[in-house]
C-alpha cells in the first residue's frame, strides 16, 4: 500500500513557510543523502520557487560515498542552486554552510539588510542538529524521531545572520510508491503510518540487488540473490534470534531489525537510489498518476451525467 504521511502540523508548516517566503534570502533544503531524490519534497519545491536555493545532503556518513557526488552533481546543475554534503553534527565542514549562502545571496550583509536563511526538508533529516552544530549550542531541539519540531523557531547565528528552523515536511500524496518506502525505511514517517514488513521486504528487494555483500557479511548468508525477500526477512529472523513459539520466526521484529540496521548504517553505508533510477521513478509515478486522474476526471463526468448536472455527449459523429 502506498504509504502517505501529512499530519495537521504540516499543513499549518506549510502555511508558515508561504507566509515567511518573500523575507527569505536564501532557502536551505536538508535532503537525506542516503534517498536524494525521495527526501526532495515537492511541496516545498514549489512554495520556496524562486529563491536562491542551497541543497544540503545531509547524514553523508550514512550515504554510499561513490553515490554522494553523483547527487551533487545532479543538484548542482540545477539553476541558482548549489549543494553540499554534510554530517550536520560535525561543526568545521557544517561551515561551508555560511559561505555558500553569502555566495548564493552576495548583498545581505549587515544590520539593515541582514541574511535570512530558511532551513526547510522532511522530518528527521536533521535540520535542528545542523542549527546547534551551526550556532555551538542547543538553541533547537533535536531527537530520532520524525517529528520533533512543531513550530517555526528563528535563531540568530550573528546579529545580521538569522536562521529560521521549522518542522519536517512531507506532501500530501507520493505519487512515487518506492519513495514512500525508502522515506519509511529513513525514519522520515511516522512509526504509525506504515507497515514495517513491508517497508522492510522492499528495503532487502533493493539491498538484495545493490548490496547483496554487504547484507551477506551482516547477516552471515552465503548467497543473497539466492533467496527471495521473504526468505531473507526470515533468515534475518532466525539469524538475530527473533523467534516466537515453535521456533516461528517473528517476521515483525525481523523487520524492525532490518530497518534499524539500515537506519543506524551498522550493514554499511548505503543509499536506496541513483540519478537515474529515481528519474525513472518518477516518470513512471507521474504516469499512473496522469491515469489515475483521467479515471477520477471520467467517474466524475458520468456522475454529472447520470444527476443531468451536463447534458449526455452526442456520440454520433
Ligand atoms: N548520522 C547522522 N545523524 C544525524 C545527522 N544529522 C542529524 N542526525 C540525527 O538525526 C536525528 C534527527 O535530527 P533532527 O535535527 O532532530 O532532525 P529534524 O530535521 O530537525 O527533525 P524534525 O524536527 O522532526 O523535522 C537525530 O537523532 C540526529 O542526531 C547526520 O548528518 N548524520
Ligand atoms: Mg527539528
């Protein structure tokens, strides 16, 4: 089942962030460097379109280094925009931040034209650590979990630089079902809007074709693409002790494992998708999308039709 998470604190970040947007300078999306183009919120794309953008690929020491700079590079050649990549806890590089946006915003300087920088992304991505890793003190408040922060915050980081931190956002409909795992499989939704066996046996389909060494090695199986992905949940299973009576593997708590092993990188430094692949992702969401609304467009029509709210199409010529 696709999987889909907009809680009313979002929908009240939204408006936040379209009321905020006109004293903006610069616009700093967190993306979560281990699913660049999932954590890339559309949403957020449209109401920060515009502004001089600075793309952070965030949590890189979790992220596969040979994917990071192809992610940059896709960025990077976007219009007005640059991106880094970054671990938000690690102060001397989270630097770089400063300086890309006095170079994406060059004339906000000083105490009548001070920076306003506006750090938006999905939950968890890490937009409150890279604040406290930013100003060297707790100013936000940071947690595992998706969700932490509820209201917009402003933070001076110097008298003419201001950062404004909100809450993580998703968008109402994810039109691509592989990134509504790969954002559950992340911790970017909420533990009760999916199911973790499912978001699991897509994570193992994924590392089964991508990584299978590096889940052999974790879970001591001798040959990955062997199995099918139930199989795998269940050898993890039985491999971790996670077991019910009779010896019965406990397929959920096999699937929590899964998922915390990605999660925490202890399989490895991984990243659920390419450029490419997520470009052709979304070719194929944006097409059973298009279908879906034709379908909607024609129910509705016959609906009219059956209540005489339009008169019945002449379909003699
Ligand atoms: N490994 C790693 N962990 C990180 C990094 N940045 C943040 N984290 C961790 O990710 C979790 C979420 O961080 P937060 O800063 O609270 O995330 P947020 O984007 O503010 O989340 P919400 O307020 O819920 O939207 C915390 O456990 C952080 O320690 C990073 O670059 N690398
Ligand atoms: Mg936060």
């Amino acid at each position: 089942m696709a999987i889909q998470w907009f809680p009313g604190h979002m929908h009240l970040t939204q408006k936040a962030i379209a009321e905020r947007i006109n004293n903006i300078d610069v616009v700093i999306e967190l993306l979560d460097a281990r699913l660049p183009g999932s954590s890339a919120n559309p949403l957020l794309a449209k109401l920060t379109q515009g502004k001089p953008a600075l793309k952070v690929l965030n949590k890189q020491d979790l992220a596969d280094p040979l994917r990071t700079p192809q992610w940059l590079a896709h960025y990077s050649a976007l219009p007005g925009t640059q991106a880094i990549a970054l671990d938000a806890s690690v102060a001397t590089p989270a630097k770089a931040v400063i300086a890309a946006c006095h170079a994406l915003a060059p004339l906000r300087r000083g105490m009548v034209k001070p920076m306003r920088v506006l750090i938006c992304g999905i939950p968890n991505v890490g937009k409150s650590t890279l604040i406290n890793t930013l100003t060297g003190k707790r100013a936000a408040k940071t947690g595992d979990e998706a969700g932490v922060t509820k209201q917009e915050q402003r933070i001076a980081l110097a008298p003419d630089f201001y950062l404004y931190d909100t809450p993580g956002v998703l968008w109402p409909r994810i039109i691509v079902t592989k990134s509504g795992y790969n954002l559950a499989a992340s911790g970017a939704v909420g533990r009760n809007a999916f199911d973790e066996q499912e978001v699991a046996l897509e994570l193992l389909d994924y590392l089964r074709q991508h990584y299978p060494a590096l889940l052999q090695a974790r879970f001591k199986i001798e040959d990955a693409s062997a199995l099918t992905d139930e199989q795998l949940l269940e050898t993890i299973g039985r491999q971790r002790g996670a077991l019910q009576g009779g010896q019965k593997v406990n397929l959920q708590k096999a699937a929590e494992i899964a998922i915390y092993d990605f999660r925490s990188a202890v399989m490895g430094r991984i990243t659920l998708e390419t450029p490419d692949e997520f470009a052709q992702w979304l070719a194929t969401g944006q097409t059973l999308d298009a279908q879906r609304q034709l379908k909607k467009d024609a129910i509705e029509l016959d609906r009219k039709i059956r209540f005489k709210q339009v008169p019945r199409p002449d379909l003699r010529h």
